[in-house]
C-alpha cells in the first residue's frame, strides 16, 4: 500500500514525487552502504521506511477515493481513520514505555554485576564481536575486558589461538568470555572451541536475553593452539564440500562435536547439516542437532575455497543414556526441500566413527 502510495504522488506531482523518490533512494543507499560493515539480516533496519510507508499508506485511498467522491468527503472518511490510529499508537507506545526497560532495549547491568561479584584478582575477560566492551563504558568493572574480532570479520582457528594467547590471565586469573552477537563474528565456536581444546573449563556461567558470560579457568601449562581435528576423515559430498575431520569433547551432558569442512569449489546454495548420535548405523538418533553451515551470517556461498572451517554441533545427552560404544553420523541437506547431499561414493550420510560414552 505504501508502495503503491508513493508511486501515485509521483505521476500526480512530479515535484514532491521526485523528493520521495529521493528520499527513498538515499534510504537504499544507506542500508546497503551499512551492509557493508555489519550484517543488516533484521527488519528493524527498515524502520527508516516507516515515514515514507505512512505517506503512502495515507496517499493511496486518497488519491483513489477523490477522483470518486471529492477532497471532502475523502477527508471525512480518513480523518476517523487517522484518529483511531493515532490512538491506538498512543497506546501501544504507552505499553513500551511502561514495560520493563530490558524488553525494548539491552540492559547489561546483570551481567556487569555478576562479572563485578563473581571477578577475583588477575581476571581478564574478552568480548566477541568487539562492539560488546561498550556495555563497560556506563557500567563499570574492575576486569579489564579487550575487544575480540569486529563486525564484518570471520574468526579463523589461527586467529582465535593468538587471540586468547594475548589475553591470559596472570597468576590463578580466568578468562571471561562476553559473548554479545558473538555469531556475526564466530560462527563456528571457535573461541569455546580452543579454550576447552587447551584443557579450560568453566566455572561461572550467566545467561540472559542478549548475552553470555562464561569463565574460563585454564591449568598452568595450558598453550593455546589453532583448532584442528583429532579425528581425520576423508569423505567429501557431491558438489565440492569435504569434510576433513572431527573433535569431540564432554563436559557432564554436554556433548560438543566439531566438524571441520572444506570447500574444494564455490558453492550456490545455503546448506544445513546434522550430527547424529545413535546406538548402531540406521537406528533413531539419541541426540542431534540440525543447522546451517557455519550459520545465517555466513552461508555457504560467502565462505571461501580451501579453507579449514571448523563448525561446533552441541547437544545434551539423555540423562538414562547407558555407558557403551554409539557412533557419530553427519549428513548435509537443502532446509527449503529436505532433499540430502549424497556422499561421494555412495549413500546420503557420513560415519564419523565410533565414540565410547562411560
């Protein structure tokens, strides 16, 4: 409607339809320049519309309606109109203001507070994307907190290692991971990955709607080293996507599994992948999780050719899950048709090999 709106001010008055227009395409301009230097994949990067949309919303029936019944009575129709919706704004406004300030806007103070209560002496923290130091700047905390990787960048396995190597903590300090749309930035998990590949662990958790606090401490001796897999694999999909490997780790019931693909040729489509735990080869999955490689951030045609892509998977285990041997399969499939990837050399699924569960 407001498209339609805006495209009848244009053929009646050429003037103020040029201005729109403008308007209009400096907007274009803008989100794609923003594009750019951070993902813009959230439709309040469209609010900037809502003024134009509103003029076109008013401008169509009134365009329409006056060449039927007049400028009078078209008013006559639209100003209960305007009014009923000015009121209903107002109230729906009022709700937003009077809700609790953590609904419309981050709230960081719990987790600065948890941080403040929680820190012990030599603590260091690190924020991933960088963009989440800012919540230290009106709250503040005696751990001093560095910024990780920037909108727009990708954490590679060698990055992330020299990235923690420049951030360990003095003497028994921990290291506390801020992580704020730390997907944009990480989508592999790769930060998690190399602390608990070095022999961290945590300590302190703290969950909220926009961030996770975690604490890691390391032992001593620990050297932080480019994430690679214990398990080499030699499968590849049809299409130009190998999967060169493998890491496990377990901590309680949480069972992580890292995927490490490669692409050996450019890919056109967005892909989803799935890591199964099952008792035998055919049987129903335990514990699974389905997702897109590496994620919406970066789908498979924005990641490039020859690259080690590590890819975390986590899942809880059953808690009457018996100890035994289980295998490990992935498999790769189109999230609009369902329809799997086959493997080179036969079949839809790969064995990842055998786990044993005490």
């Amino acid at each position: 409607m407001g498209v339609l709106g805006l495209v009848l001010v244009a053929l009646k008055d050429s003037v103020r339809g040029g201005v729109l227009a403008l308007s209009f395409g400096l907007g274009i301009v803008g989100l794609f320049t923003l594009w750019q230097v951070r993902p813009v994949h959230h439709v309040r990067y469209l609010a900037w519309t809502l003024p134009l949309a509103a003029i076109g919303i008013v401008e169509a029936p009134a365009v329409l309606l006056r060449r039927l019944v007049g400028t009078r009575a078209v008013w006559g129709l639209l100003g209960p109109l305007v009014v009923l919706g000015s009121l209903w704004g107002a109230n729906r406004s009022l709700a937003l203001i009077e809700a609790d300030p953590t609904f419309w806007y981050p709230d960081f103070r719990g987790a600065v507070a948890f941080l403040n209560t929680h820190a012990r002496e030599d603590d260091r923290g690190l924020a991933a994307a960088a963009h989440g130091v800012e919540m230290f700047t009106p709250y503040r905390s005696p751990v001093p907190v560095a910024a990780g990787p920037q909108t727009g960048e990708r954490l590679r396995a060698e990055e992330g290692a020299q990235l923690l190597e420049m951030e360990r903590p003095d003497g028994e300090g921990r290291l506390w991971l801020i992580l704020f749309q730390d997907q944009s930035v990480d989508p592999g998990g790769v930060l998690i990955g190399t602390l608990e590949a070095a022999g961290g662990y945590r300590v302190e958790m703290w969950y909220g709607r926009e961030l996770r606090l975690f604490a890691y401490t390391l032992p001593e001796e620990a050297a932080f080293q480019p994430l690679v897999p214990q398990r080499d694999l030699e499968a590849s999909y049809e299409g130009g996507i190998r999967l060169q490997g493998l890491s496990v780790h377990r901590e309680g019931r949480l069972f992580t599994v890292y995927l490490f693909w490669e692409l050996t040729e450019p890919q056109e489509e967005i892909l989803s992948s799935t890591v199964h735990l099952v008792r035998r080869p055919g049987e129903r999955p335990l514990a699974q999780q389905d997702k897109l490689i590496l994620n919406n951030y970066w789908p498979l045609p924005y990641l490039p050719v020859g690259e080690s892509l590590p890819d975390r998977y986590e899942f809880i285990l059953p808690p009457d899950l018996p100890a035994g041997a289980y295998q490990l399969l992935a498999a790769l499939y189109d999230p609009q048709t369902w329809e799997r990837r086959p493997v080179v050399g036969g079949g839809d699924m790969i064995d990842l090999g055998e786990i044993s569960l005490p």
